[in-house]
C-alpha cells in the first residue's frame, strides 16, 4: 500500500462533500458506536446509523432474519425508538465522529418526511438525509418509491423545508427504476441510492407456514449484487446527479464493478454482520484499485465503459 501513488478519494454528491466513497449502509451499522471498537470511524466516508421514524415503532414479530442461499431476509420493520430519542441519544455521539453522518429516515406521509427532516436540521450535527423510500417490510413503506408523482413530491415537500443534502433511496420492486430516479432528481434531491432490498419470502414446508413473522421481507447480501448493478448502471445514465450503488458489496471487486457501472460512491451493508471490518479495508484497499486502471481520482473510474 505505501508504494500506490497518492490518489483522490475525494466525492461529491451534489452539495454533501465526502473524504471518500466507501459508506456504510443504514441498518447494519447500528448508530455507529457498537462498531467503534472495531472499525476506525473516521476513515469512512459517511457513516448512516438506523432508519428513524417520527414515532417509536417496535417492528415486526419475530422471526425477523433468515439465512438464505448467498444473502439475508430481513423483516425488522423499522424497529426504533423515535426521532426525538435519536437526537437525545444517538445524534449526540455521532456528532463526534469526523466523517459524515447522513440520517436515514422514514415516514409515513409526506408531511412526516417533512418533520422528519426539520428535527434532523434544527438539531445539529447532520451531513445529510437519505429518504427511506424503498422499505419492503413496513406498511406502506414503498409506497413512495413505487409511484413517480409521489416520490418527487416527497423529494420537493423535504428540499424546500430543510437545507440538507438529500439522498433518495430507492427500490428496485419497479418496472422501471430510472423513472424513479428521474422523479427524485425531478424533486431536488442531490444523489440517488440504489438499492434497498429486493422482496422475498422463506417457508417452513414442515410446517407449512413461513419462517418471517411478516410473510415477506428484504432480500440482501451476494445473492441481489447483479440486479443492483443494472439499477446502479440505468439510473446513472437517466439521471445528471450521482449515484451511490448497494446490493450485496463485499470486496474491492465489488467496488470498482459499481464505480464502473456509474456509481460515485457504495455502501456496505450485509457484509459488516460478518465481517464488521470490512468498509475500513475498502477505503485501505481502493487506492491501488484505482491505480490499476490508470486513475488519480476515485471520480474517474466512475462510468468507465
């Protein structure tokens, strides 16, 4: 590593500024400290702690996860203890960390978006907002993501209220997930995450009965890899602003196939359940990946081909 030249790691998506482009996926880090004794913080680029609702919610019954063939079912649900917690509790301590603490939130309306987003401002301590759009396993939760007129009143109802970056974060149970991306980038938001989990369901056939409490939930890890690439490779040729590629990211391959496919920055997500220290030795591994391919900037091995 010592001998790679000095590269830029360096991103920009839209108004929020990062060291790098290695972040951690909301919901498989926890709010960041549970890790802190086993990843150096500080060299992510971005840090996205738990999903927040409005109100507290207690998530789905149990079973919540299953192991399946090369991924993860996950039916959570949301579970959290409420925005006002989060700033009293959580936000406080992420405040601390030098990297940037972009809050994913969900709401039920856009009107809670909304309020979701003036709290997150008014308190402080916020690099951005990622909107949940895209949840398969809540009530409603994809509802505005699945729907383009919804989706970029959304975007436009949180753009207008609040001054921070917004990241829409989308779900690839569409057709066709470029409209999507046109309607968020419609509705002003600064970058487009792409994906969240893909929708499945495991059974019990003894029992005759599936093994999630909800029926369904969010398929992630290795096995969804490919179809978030052709979302990661459509939305970036559909929208004019960045976009930051999930689904199944393990390895530095990995990586640099999402960079190529038009993704300006990753998130791990599943991977940091088995392996926790994974996102630092991405950001440790990258610069001789970019070297490889005759890059001096993590910005140009975005859309190679």
């Amino acid at each position: 590593m010592s001998s790679t030249p000095s590269v830029d790691l360096r991103v920009q998506l839209g108004r929020l500024a990062l060291r790098n482009p290695i972040l951690v996926a909301s919901g498989t880090f926890g709010y960041a400290r549970e890790m802190e004794k086993l990843v150096k913080l500080d060299s992510l680029g971005g840090i996205l702690p738990k999903t927040i609702t409005l109100n507290p919610r207690p998530g789905n019954a149990p079973w919540r996860t299953v192991e399946t063939s090369s991924g993860l079912l996950n039916s959570i649900g949301l579970d959290n203890d409420g925005v006002d917690y989060f700033v009293e509790n959580h936000l406080q301590y992420l405040r601390t960390i030098d990297t940037a603490i972009i809050v994913s939130v969900a709401g039920k309306s856009r009107d809670e978006f909304i309020e979701l987003a003036k709290r997150i401002e008014a308190a402080g301590g916020a690099s951005a907002l990622e909107l949940n759009v895209s949840c398969p396993n809540v009530s409603g939760g994809v509802d505005f993501g699945t729907d383009p007129a919804m989706c970029e009143q959304v975007i436009r109802g949180v753009r207008e209220a609040c001054g921070l970056p917004i990241l829409a974060k989308l779900t690839p149970n569409v057709s066709r997930i470029a409209d999507i991306a046109k309607a968020a980038e419609a509705g002003g938001a600064d970058a487009i995450s792409c994906i969240n989990t893909l929708l499945g369901m495991a059974i019990d056939w003894r029992k005759k009965r599936p093994i999630l409490g909800n029926i369904m939930g969010g398929l992630s890890g290795p096995a969804i890899k490919p179809v978030a690439l052709r979302c990661v490779y459509q939305v970036a040729r559909a929208v004019q602003i960045p976009v930051v590629g999930i689904g199944g990211i393990a390895t530095i391959d990995d990586v640099m196939e999402f960079m190529a496919a038009g993704a300006s920055a990753i998130q791990v997500g599943t991977a940091n359940y088995y392996d926790p220290q994974v996102s630092q030795r991405l950001v440790e591994q990258l610069p001789e990946s970019l070297h490889e391919i005759g890059a001096t900037s993590a910005a140009q091995a975005v859309k190679t081909f």
